[in-house]
C-alpha cells in the first residue's frame, strides 16, 4: 500500500470516497431509494415513521449477500387491497369462463 505522499490526486480522492462510504449507514441510490447499509440502520428508520407502511417509505437495506431488501407491509395498503381484489374478480372470471365451456363441450 502506498503512503499519502506516494498517492496520485485521483488515488487520493477514491481513497477518501471508500472511507466516507464505509462510515455512512445509508446512501441514495440512482432509482431515488434510500438504501441502507445494514438491516438494524433501515429498521431504526422505520421506527421514526410508524404511520407509514415501509413499501410507502422507498427505503431498502443491503443484506448479508449484498441484496437489496426491504420489509413487507405489515397490512395492506388500499392500493394493494385493490390490487388482490382486482386478482379475485379476475380469477373468479376466468374460472366461469372454463365452467361455461365446459358445459358446451358436454
């Protein structure tokens, strides 16, 4: 490893980026979301704002194998509510169209 006085300007300047990076809990990423370098760090965010769902906070953390994370709601948001029952009607929908034919066929 080099000392300070052998390191290049640019070498200097990623040196100093790599140490400012290790020592901060959370970063912005390119998509907007705030991704946090630990699990506890992310949870500790989540606690300051329990009136928020953590899909509704764009938050994340890296986990142990270097995924990004996040929890799931812990109930439904109304927009994932009308999602599911949205998924019902066209379940139940598709499952009258089958029975339709198959009375056609018989």
């Amino acid at each position: 490893m080099k000392t300070i006085a052998e390191m290049s300007v640019d070498e200097l300047k990623e040196l100093i980026r790599q140490v400012v990076a290790e020592q901060r809990e959370y970063f912005l990423d390119e998509d907007g979301w705030l991704v946090f370098t630990n699990e506890e760090a992310y949870a500790r965010y989540l606690a300051l704002h329990p009136d928020k769902m953590p899909s509704e906070l764009r938050a994340c953390f890296i986990d142990e194998n270097g995924v990004k994370a996040y929890y799931s709601d812990y109930e439904l948001t109304e927009e994932g509510l009308k999602r599911l029952e949205e998924g019902r009607r066209q379940s139940r929908r598709r499952r009258m169209s089958r029975e339709a034919r198959k009375k056609k066929a018989v």
